[in-house]
C-alpha cells in the first residue's frame, strides 16, 4: 500500500495552493523593484518539493532541502528535473549549498529546537530578500515557548520545538543581520491568518531583506520597537520586567516616578552635605 503523505492531503493542499498565490503577487512586485532579477532560490524544509516545483514554475533555478532523507527521496521521484539535497536546517552551511537570491522557509522554524539558529543560517544562505511563514505565539512581545510535538510523519526532527510570536520572530531576523523585516498587508487567504472571536491568529507571513522594497504589499517593522527602555537592571518598567507581578505592574507608574524622586533627593543631599560640610569644618 503506497504511504499517505500528510503533504497530499486535501486541506494541506488547499493550505500550500493559498500561500502559493500569495508568494506569487509577492514576487512578482519584487521583481518589478529589485534592480538584478531573482534567479536562484532556495527553499528549506522543501517536504516533497510542492514549493520547489511552484518556484521554478516561476522560472527561478531551485534547490530544495529537507531534513528527512525520506522527504527528499520522495521529491526526488516526483520532481526528477529538480535538486533536492538532505540537510539540516540548524547546520545548513555545512551543506555547502552557496547562497540563493531567494530564500523561502515555509512551515519550519516552529518544528526546530534552535530557530534562531536557523535564522542565521537562512541569513547566510540570503543574497536579497527571505520569505517566511509559520505558526506563531499569539503574543506582542517577542517570546518563545517550548512545546513537545507529537510523533507524526513528515514533520519535526525531534518531536519537541520552540514556537516564537511573530514580535520574537521580527527580532531574531534583524539581529541576525537583515537591514528590513516587513509584515504582509494581505495575510493568505486561510483561517489561520486571521483572528475570530473562537481563536487568535495562529500563522503569520514575513519577508526580510538586505535592500530596502518599497512596495505597497509590505510594511516595514521597526527593528527598536521591542527594546526595552532600560536594560540596566531587573527593575526596569513592569511591561519589560518579566520578575514584575500583577500589583507590581499596576503600580508601575507610581513606582519609577517615586524611584526617581528618591534618586533625585539623595543627589541633592550629598551635595548639599558636601557643600555646608567644608564650610563648617
């Protein structure tokens, strides 16, 4: 009996035909603004080649990677005319794969231990812009949170990952070393880019890019925006003080305003102790 791919499945399938008509208006507007033209791709945790075949439909020369030996055999035999190479998306520069004009990495990082890792080698792998896609903590801030993974074919490694919210995601990717991050101002057209009264967004889309792309399907992320205002010590304001509880954060306020105060007080009073001191004695 032939395997059921989960990648065959019709709601994967309708799933992977969404992004795709996304990825397609995205490229072509890139196109149209990147001075040299995308040629080559990369496309990291390929599966069994359903975005490697549509990247190259789009007259890009791809190369698809997956972790799983039986991911890659697979799109082997389905997409002969197509390279497809079994690596590790945490160690991919030891793949020697060379660096790609197009990145994409759809459906993956969430599955890794180390997805900041990835990132940097994504980063690496990145000559003009990277696209990614995947699950994401319904969180403003930029976390992760560590979650066990089902036994399941065809997805992560090691059955336990780190899901980032689309703030951590924002973050890691500038810090890797991206010049712009931009969020989507059309998300594709599924359930899990949109927020309902039943549940919070659960998938996010996001392009980062050595070179500015002033197209109007982007918005650009502000890089500082999730830096705290004061990282000298744990008692920093309570929205960025992770120690800081309930009352804590209520009373914020009224606390750095009275912290403050005192700082101010005692600098009046050691100067003023040091001024009438020598001349008094």
């Amino acid at each position: 009996m032939d395997r059921q791919w989960l990648f065959d499945r019709k709601w994967t399938r309708d799933f992977t035909q969404a992004r795709q008509k996304t990825v397609r208006a995205l490229l072509n507007d890139l196109k149209m603004k990147i001075q040299t033209s995308l040629h080559s791709a990369l496309d990291v945790g390929c599966g069994v080649g359903d975005f490697s075949i549509f990247l190259s439909g789009l007259g890009l020369l791809v190369t698809g990677v997956d972790g799983r030996v039986e991911n890659v055999t697979e799109a082997k035999r389905r997409h002969p005319d197509t390279n497809f190479v079994a690596a590790d998306a945490e160690e991919l520069a030891s793949a020697n794969l060379g660096s790609f004009d197009l990145v994409l990495c759809f459906g993956l990082l969430y599955h890794l231990e180390n997805p900041f890792r990835a990132i940097r080698q994504l980063y690496c792998a990145t000559n003009k812009v990277l696209l990614i896609e995947g699950m994401c903590l319904p969180d403003q801030k930029p976390t992760m949170g560590l979650y066990d993974e089902l036994e399941g074919q065809d997805q992560g490694l090691n059955q336990i990952a780190f899901y980032p919210s689309e703030a951590c995601l924002i973050k890691m990717l500038y810090h890797a070393g991206f010049s712009f991050v931009y969020t989507l101002t059309k998300l594709p057209e599924d359930d899990l880019y949109v927020e309902s009264i039943w549940r919070k967004r659960v998938r996010t889309m996001l392009v980062a890019s050595k070179q500015e792309l002033n197209i109007p399907a982007l918005t650009l992320s502000n890089k500082k925006i999730f830096r705290p205002p004061d990282t000298s010590s744990i008692w920093s304001p309570a929205e960025w003080n992770p120690w800081a509880t309930r009352t804590n954060t209520i009373m914020s306020p009224f606390r750095t305003a009275l912290l403050r105060a005192r700082a101010f007080a005692s600098r009046v009073l050691r100067i003023t102790l040091r001024t009438f001191g020598r001349n008094k004695f």
